[in-house]
C-alpha cells in the first residue's frame, strides 16, 4: 500500500518529503514506512533487503494457511497479484515504488 501511494503521490506532484512527513505522523507511520524511507528518498532498497520472489513465496504460505483456515485474505490476494506481475522478481520490496511509477 505504500508503495502505491508513494508512486500515485509522486505522480500527483506531491513531494516525497510532504508525503514521509503525513504518513509518519498518521496510521502510514511505522516499521514498513522506515524501511522504504531510504528508496523515497534517495532511490535507496537498501533499507529493506528482501526481493519480490521472497515475498511472493512468503504469500503463497499464508494463502494455503487460509485456505486450510477458511479465512478471508482479500487485501493478501491483492499484494500477490501485484508482486506475481513483476517482471524481475529480485527487485528489492522498496524497488516496487519505481516499478508502479513506470506503469503509471
């Protein structure tokens, strides 16, 4: 989710510094925001070391979880279908803001 609103603000003409400031004070605040800080900011992956092809399988272990769970896991469908669409899975996670603002 952040990486798509970082790639739909920058489009938006929103600067990266406006977009780090209201997200930290607000819910986007957090772990995740911290560790792609260092790609919003200086095209950085760096400060989040793990590749696309790690989080696409990380997925497919909660999706059969769910299954075996019978659980909702619509927003987790969503994130692997968007990482599965992704030409070169060794991107970095962070990798994925730039990769979003060329679709766009």
């Amino acid at each position: 989710m952040l990486a798509e609103a970082t790639a739909a603000s920058r489009k938006a003409g929103i600067s990266d510094s406006a977009l780090l400031e209201v997200l930290g004070a607000g819910g986007g605040g957090g772990v995740v925001l911290e560790r792609l800080r260092p790609y919003i900011v200086n095209n950085d992956p760096s400060g989040f070391k793990f590749t696309v092809s790690n989080a696409t399988k990380d997925l497919g272990y909660y999706h059969t979880m769910t299954n075996e769970l019978g659980v909702e896991r619509g927003v987790a469908e969503a994130v692997h279908a968007l990482y599965t669409s992704i030409d070169d899975s060794s991107s970095a996670v962070p990798e994925v803001i730039g990769i979003l603002e060329k679709r766009t």
